[in-house]
C-alpha cells in the first residue's frame, strides 16, 4: 500500500491541475478491491497547487525499451509511468507507449509527457498486437514488457538486466510482483501437466524466504518481463495464436526455454500489479473469457513437454523449482558482507561455487539469522536462498524438519560447527557433513598468545584446538585453506579426512600503470584483531622508518569496523579511509599494499584481493604463509621493521621490479585461488565420498 500513498494523490492531484479528469474519491475507490478500502483514508487527494509535467531523458542509444501497452485507464498509465521515471537509476532506457486506440483521455495524458514515443492504433486489436507493434519500434538490447496498471519501485530496472549478466543461460526474467495491499501476488509461475497455471506464493506474505531468491521458473507473468530484443524477435515475437490475450506470456517461456536458455524469476525486481484493471476478472465475458479459450490452444500445442509436469496441484514446492536435483545447506556465523571482510568474501564466492556444481544453495546465519536489507538481498538476487527470522525457528528445528532434503550440509567456523553438528548428523541423514575451519582458530590464537606472552590466551588456544579436533572428527571432511594447515593438522589428527579449499578470487583489469600510481594500502576488517595489531605495529615500528627514507609516501587505512584507536593515528600522511564500498578506484591508483601482520592463521584475503588487481604486496611471512609466493618473484617478504620500510621503497621505486610482481601476482591467484580451480578443489570433495544413503525424501520446505 505504501506504493500507493506515493503515487496516486500526485497523479490526481497532477490530472486535475491539468483539467485532464476531476477524479473523485467515489471513483477512485473503485480502483480497489474491498479488502483493500480500509487504506483510503491515508490517501490526500487535494490539487497541488505547482505540479512538474514528467520528463524522460531521451537516449540515442537505449540499452532498454519499456513497452507498455495501453487501454483506456489514464490513471493507471500516469502512474506507472511516473514510478519509472523516479525508480529506474541511471539506467539507458526508452518508452514506448502503445495506445490501443483508447477512447478516455489517454491521447490527451500521453500528450503532456515529453520523451516517450506514442504509437496510437487505428483500431483495437488488443495486448498482442500492440505490445509486438511496440517491440518492431524498440531500439534498445533488451525489451521489457510492462502493464499500464503497474508502479515500479526502486532498483527494479538493475535487477532485471544484473540477472541476465549473473546467469548467462537467462534467457527471460520476470519480477516478483505484489498486489496493492501488500500481498503476493506472484513469485514465478508453475505449469501443470493439464496447462493450467499458477501465480505461486499467491495472497502470501511476499517477505517468506520461499519467495524472495531469484530462481529457474516455468513463467513469468506478462505484467513485466524482460527479454533480450533479438532473442524476441528470432522467436517471431508474441505468438497471434493467442490474439487477442493470454498464454501469450507463458507460451514465450516455454518457446524460451525450448531454445535452451532458461526463464528466471528475480524477486530484486518489486512491481505492484492491481491485475485485472483493463480486462477485468469475469473469465465469461470479454477479452477474460481468452484465459480459457488460450489454455486449451497451450495444451494443444506444449502437452508433450507437459507430460514430464506433475499434476495440478501436485508438490508445488518442487514444481517451482523442478530442475533442481541437488541441494547443500550452509552454516555460517553472520550475514555474508563480502565488501567487508576476507571471510565473508571467501563464503560467498564458495556458494557461487557449489551454484556452478549444480546445487540450490541455501544459507542460514546460525548466530545472528536476520534480514540484512543490503547483503541478504544481494544473495537472494543472485539464486541463494536465506532462511531468516521470523520465518525460521531456530536452526535445529529446520534441521529436525528438513534436514533429511540436503546432500551437503556445510558448517563454517568452529563455534558454528560444534554448535550444530550432532544436530546435522542426526537428521541430515542423505547428507555429506563439511567442516570448514575457515582458519585454524587455535594456531591463530595461539601464536597471538606467544607474541603477546599471554597464559590465558595459551590456555584459549588449547581449548580452540581440543574444539576443533573434535569437531571435524564428527564430519565427513574437514576443509583447510592451506598446504600449511593440512600438514599441520594431520600431525594433530592424523586419522581425520581433510581437503584443501583455499581463498576464491577473479582477477580484475590493471588499467593505471606504475607511473599513474602513488602511496600504499593496508586494507582489511578490524574486527580481525590481527589486523588491528599488524597497524599499530606498522604505525609504531615500520613507518617512522619510512617516513624517514621516503617522506613523500602516504599510509592509506582501508577496513570496516574501524577502531577509536586505529583512527587516532590520522595525520598528513596516514590517510584514514575507514570502510569503502567500492575498493576499485582505490586499487586503480595504489602503487603498493602492505600486510604487516605479527599473528594469523589461513589464507589471507587482503594479500590475494591486491593481487587481483594488480598492486605488489609487501607481506611479513606469518602473512605470505601457504600461498605458494616466492620472495622476489611473486611478492616481497620481511619480518624486521627496517628491513619491512626497505623492501617497500625496493618496489615503491623500481618499476621494472613493481611490474613483474604485478604480473606473478595475477599468476598466483590464477594457479592456485581462481573459480576454476575452487571448482575443481569441491568437486574433488564432493565426489570422492561414498553414498550417504538412499534416496532423498522429495517433500520440500519452500
């Protein structure tokens, strides 16, 4: 509904400035189902006493035509065409309005918004016809077919074309659409053997997890769809079989996927939709009464590929998602925030991983299960399905319930695992169990305690390494990112099954040369306590000396979660950044980064993200440890504070030198933590372990 008190009173009120159509509340409380009159009242509907007339960009050269086809209803088409103006970004787009020969004031409307083009119809000839005579005008890459009686909201149009990028098979996407209440309307569509269809999730809570990651569909509702411009036009556009409307849309899918590309439903994309505005909902009468006539024209011509449908009604949980045969559950502690530290990153790569093996990914932040508006919905947008409160009770009663669905269950980081490990074993029983250290937790805190000369701190190691020995005991396999970790563990626990699954990286264009480059970079979280240490080591012990051998150069501080302490240090030349979004620009202009590190443990991300993009790294050993880098070759490494500040000015100076470190770099993460090479480091796990057990149980939770 808040969709509506947004739009409608500046429509009305813009309409009536205009003397366009005195519009009252008695009429427009017929825009409304009973249901929805209880939400009147927060609707103004006084004239604005200054109105600004819409006016689109014009672009020579559209990335995206919007068609919207239209019958009468003013109202409706302002609305929606005022949504897109304010919804759609920066985005490259064109409108083109195709009025079905109206006969209200919709000429009149169309004809005080300046950049659309209008093509007006002779006659009415219906949806069809009109939105095949929009796409024979449209110049842009991709056509996105939109109802008039539609509101767009933010990022709509961004979430349509990132799918298409994210999933080169998409072949169509359609939106989550919503009715004016709030209620789903549809998220994706099934097909059933006999060709009748559903809007799934209809009337539900649009919010439930179910409904809210982008997934393979059979189709998606013509109210909005975005298809790429060729590919509609190879497929001979909107089929006239169905003239004047209905299963026009659904048969475009299936003409869609019969080509081999796939129709995805992105919920990212949220259009309200009132449904049923133009041709009402009497399926007796009318243009409606086609919704009948037209299913049974779709049987006709798809019964055979609706042979391997089930039958109405049957399993709509599978239904919905019909291509996906295997399934892996992961546990990690927190909402991934890839832009924030290594191991979220590591995490999120990994799931794109198991999503390229073939596996519907779902994900579970066992200590803190809610809804993050930003990165709950970037997974959600990308196909991972995330299972959050209040719509999960606990993680062990998902476990209890559903648990017996899984093939791979995942537990990330040991205070997770050890958590919920007995749980997975005792009901994901058709499931490989994974233990993934993430880091060895004890060698990290164990080395911090020998640094620090902290009996506590000993002690705490001890007890990590007991937990963690323990715990991947119970799993099928334990995951460690380095050569030097397995070797180490296997001297601790040499009777457990361990895999090596390193860091995941893809390396990015080096477009600023050494020249076009000043300064260095010490990047990473802070809620990392090594980090935290490795700056102030830095700070106190190596750059006064380097500041004494090369006054020009700046320290530039990178990280989320940035301590008062870490932040005291500002001064002239050490430049306090905090966290950055978009860490691009900075690595474009970097000449060096640095890992001063005294303690850690694993793989470190700070080291192979510079190297993605081409920035040489100046690491102390504890830091290079188990990444296959040679010292000269691929990076330069020292442990004194002294001979630290000399090997930066070494490649800070020497272009020659900075080059091929720059070019090993790129090397090393192509060898050892490219997606291919994960790829192939977790199939080797996967498929190298016997068969849990029978055949998985087909009930579903979602």
């Amino acid at each position: 509904m808040i969709y509506l008190i947004k739009y409608f009173p500046v429509a009305i009120s813009i309409l009536k400035t205009q003397g366009l159509n005195a519009l009252t509340k008695r009429v427009a409380k017929k825009l409304f189902t009973p249901s929805q009159k209880t939400y009147l009242p927060k609707i103004h509907y006084s004239v604005a006493s200054h109105y600004h007339p819409l006016r689109f960009d014009v672009s020579a050269a559209p990335e995206v035509s919007i068609i919207i086809p239209v019958y009468n209803k003013s109202l409706y088409t302002f609305t929606c065409l005022k949504s897109i103006h304010e919804n759609s970004g920066k985005n490259a787009f064109e409108i083109i309005v195709v009025d079905d020969a109206s006969n209200d004031d919709t000429s009149q409307v169309l004809g005080t918004i300046e950049g659309i083009t209008v093509i007006r119809n002779a006659e009415n000839k219906g949806f069809i016809y009109s939105s095949n005579t929009g796409v024979k005008a449209a110049k842009g890459r991709y056509i996105v077919l939109l109802n008039n009686d539609t509101i767009v909201t933010q990022g709509w149009l961004d979430a349509l074309k990132q799918t298409f990028k994210q999933f080169p098979d998409a072949g169509l996407v359609g939106a989550k659409l919503i009715y004016p209440d709030g209620r789903l309307q549809e998220a994706g569509g099934i097909v059933w053997q006999d060709a009748s269809a559903w809007n799934y999730g209809r009337y539900d809570n649009p919010d439930k997890p179910e409904y809210s990651y982008c997934r393979v569909v059979d189709y998606c509702s013509g109210a909005c769809l975005m298809i790429p411009r060729q590919d509609l036009l190879d497929l001979g556009s909107f089929d006239e079989y169905y003239t004047p409307a209905y299963y026009e849309d659904t048969d475009i899918a299936f003409q869609v996927r019969k080509t081999g590309k796939k129709v995805y439903y992105q919920p990212g994309a949220i259009v309200v939709h009132f449904e049923g505005v133009t041709s009402g909902t009497d399926i007796s009468k009318g243009t409606k009464q086609y919704q009948v006539i037209n299913h049974k024209k779709f049987y006709n011509r798809w019964k055979e590929t609706l042979k391997l449908h089930r039958k109405n009604g049957d399993c709509p949980q599978l239904e919905k998602e019909r291509e996906v045969t295997k399934r892996v559950l992961v546990l990690d502690s927190r909402v991934l925030k890839p832009d924030n530290d290594s191991g979220s990153l590591r995490m999120f790569n990994l799931l794109h991983v198991f999503q390229r093996l073939g596996y519907k990914v779902s994900f579970i932040a066992a200590e803190e299960p809610e809804y993050d508006q930003i990165y709950t919905l970037q997974m959600q947008k990308i196909g991972i399905e995330c299972l959050y409160q209040p719509f999960l009770e606990s993680v062990s009663t998902h476990l209890k319930f559903h648990g017996h669905l899984y093939d791979v269950v995942l537990l990330s980081r040991v205070h997770v695992a050890e958590k919920f490990i007995d749980a997975a074993r005792k009901y994901c029983t058709n499931a490989m169990i994974l233990f993934d250290t993430v880091d060895l937790h004890f060698l990290r805190e164990q080395r911090q305690a020998e640094i620090n000369q902290d009996k506590l701190l000993l002690t705490a190691a001890r007890i990590s390494k007991q937990q963690e020995i323990s715990t991947a005991h119970k799993a099928d396999k334990t995951l460690l990112v380095s050569p030097v970790e397995i070797e180490l563990f296997k001297q601790v626990a040499p009777d457990v099954p361990v895999a090596l699954l390193s860091n995941i990286h893809q390396n990015q264009e080096t477009v600023f040369g050494f020249h076009e480059r000043s300064d260095i970079l010490f990047i990473g979280g802070f809620e990392h306590m090594p980090n935290v240490d490795a700056m102030e080591f830095f700070i106190k012990e190596i750059f006064p000396t380097l500041h004494a051998l090369k006054p020009d150069i700046k320290l530039l501080i990178v990280g989320s979660h940035l301590p008062t302490k870490i932040a005291a240090y500002a001064s002239a030349h050490i430049i306090i950044k905090g966290f950055v979004p978009d860490i691009k620009p900075v690595f474009d202009r970097i000449r060096l980064s640095i890992a001063p590190l005294r303690y850690g443990a694993g793989v470190k991300g700070k080291i192979n993200t510079s190297m993605t993009y081409g920035v040489p790294v100046v690491a102390t050993n504890v830091a290079a440890e188990g990444m296959k880098l040679e010292h000269d070759r691929d990076i330069l490494i020292a442990d004194e504070p002294e001979a630290f500040a000399r090997q930066i000015i070494r490649a800070y100076d020497d272009e020659q030198l900075w080059t091929n470190l720059s070019n090993s770099g790129k090397a090393n993460i192509e060898e050892h933590f490219s997606f291919s090479v994960a790829e192939h480091q977790l199939n080797d796990i996967l498929t190298n372990h016997p068969d849990p057990g029978d055949t998985v149980d087909q009930t579903i939770h979602t």
